[in-house]
C-alpha cells in the first residue's frame, strides 16, 4: 500500500506586503496539486493588486512591485474567493494540504476573507476541516536537537530538495511539498502507521510545544516577542474597546 507521503499531496504559499497576519495583505499566491510522488502537479496562480502600498523591504524578497501589482494584479475579493473555494475542493477531496508555517499563510488569507469577502476560511471550508501538514513543525519535532535555522531554504537544503525560486509562491509551495515526502521518507518508521488526519493533530501539539520552549528562550534572553502557540489557524484577536 502506497505511503501517505508518496500519495497525493497539495501544498500553498503565499507572498505579502509583510509579516502581521492581522494588518498586511497577500500580493500573491499559489496553490500546487500533485497526484503522487514524482507526477507533473497542477500549479494554481493568483496575482494581488492588495490596494495598499508595497513595502521596500517586502519587495526585495519576493520581486513585487506596487507598479506591477497595480498593472498585472486582480482585485482581492475576487481573488480571496478563489483562494478559499480551492482550498475548500482540497479538504472536499480528503487532499493532505502542505503549508510551510502554517500558522502565518492560513491565518493571513483568513483575515483577507474577513477583509474582502465578510466571510473567513473555516465558512468556506464548510465543515470539512484541512489537514494540513506543515513541513516546519514535522521537522522540528522529528529532529529537534539538529542546529541551525529551519526556513524553507534551509530545510530544501538539509533534505536536498530542489527550491528553484526562493519567494516565487509556486516554487515554495512545491519546494514545501517536496520536504515533506522527503520528511516522509526519512522518518517513515515514525510516521509511515500514522495517517494524515492523526498527524494534523499531533503537529498541533508539537507546535505548542514547540512554542512553549522558543517563549521560553525569549524571556531569558530578554526578548519581548509573545509567540501564539495556535496552529493550524490563529484566533482572530478580540475587537478593541
């Protein structure tokens, strides 16, 4: 019987005018569908005219420029819609959806549904929950004592995955679900009897976990960040008084 991690897989990226789920705007996204290890996968892309301006900083990652977004980019209710309505076809079909850092992706396009569409991904899902595997959390837990970052560069790198175009949305996304089947197969004693749907809730409590000791180190170090250990999806923060 054919393994999870060489079954098929989505997995979906974003690019963004920056890193605050709550108040920055996706500029693009791609969503990639692939049938079984090794096929040619379907790439779906969506460019974003988000109607705020760009950011210096955010543009030297990903290339976007507010004069091309504004030439070449949609509008974002309609797009947010497509967006919500694919990811909601893969949960329909049982579909494992890869997301690198799980918690920034859905959560942003969660907010620009609240934002452009009055709705939110887990109404367009319409009880038919994601199982999301994040290659970030997996890889965490299943080598926590490795040194060194885990961005998806460094993960492509550590298990020789190819990442054509770092900060190109389809690139990352099939760079992302590529790590994961590599993920796969290097831990499949580990993980080969779990299915997808029992690793949705375990990475959920690995990333609690996970937050719990990186809030641990920050307030040794002195550092003042809060980090949310919510995954996959944050809570929306309470209205202001």
């Amino acid at each position: 019987m054919t393994c999870w991690y060489e079954g098929p897989l989505a997995a979906f990226d974003t690019e963004t005018t920056g890193v605050d789920v709550e108040s920055d705007r996706i500029v693009s996204a791609a969503l990639v569908v692939q049938d079984v290890a090794g096929s040619r996968p379907r790439v779906s892309r969506w460019l974003v005219n988000p109607g705020v301006p760009v950011p210096p900083g955010a543009t030297e990652i990903h290339g976007l420029t507010d004069g091309h977004l504004q030439r070449n980019g949609r509008w974002p209710a309609p797009v947010m819609e497509e967006m919500g309505r694919a990811l909601a076809e893969q949960a329909a079909a049982g579909r494992p959806l890869v997301v690198m850092n799980a918690p920034f992706d859905l959560t942003l396009l969660d907010r620009e549904l609240k934002r452009h569409r009055a709705s939110s991904l887990v109404q367009y899902l319409e009880n038919r929950p994601l199982c999301v595997l994040d290659p970030r959390v997996l890889d965490k837990h299943l080598d926590r004592y490795r040194k060194g970052r885990r961005t998806l560069t460094d993960l492509c790198a550590h298990y020789e995955v190819e990442l054509a175009e770092a900060h190109d949305a389809a690139a990352d996304a099939q760079a992302a679900l590529d790590v994961v089947r590599a993920v796969g197969r290097r831990f499949a004693t580990r993980l080969e009897r779990l299915s997808p749907a029992e690793l949705h809730t375990l990475q959920a409590v690995w990333h609690a976990a996970q937050a719990r000791g990186l809030q641990a180190w920050f307030a040794r170090s002195g550092t003042p960040e809060a980090v949310d250990p919510a995954w996959p999806l944050r809570p929306e923060l309470p209205a202001a008084a």
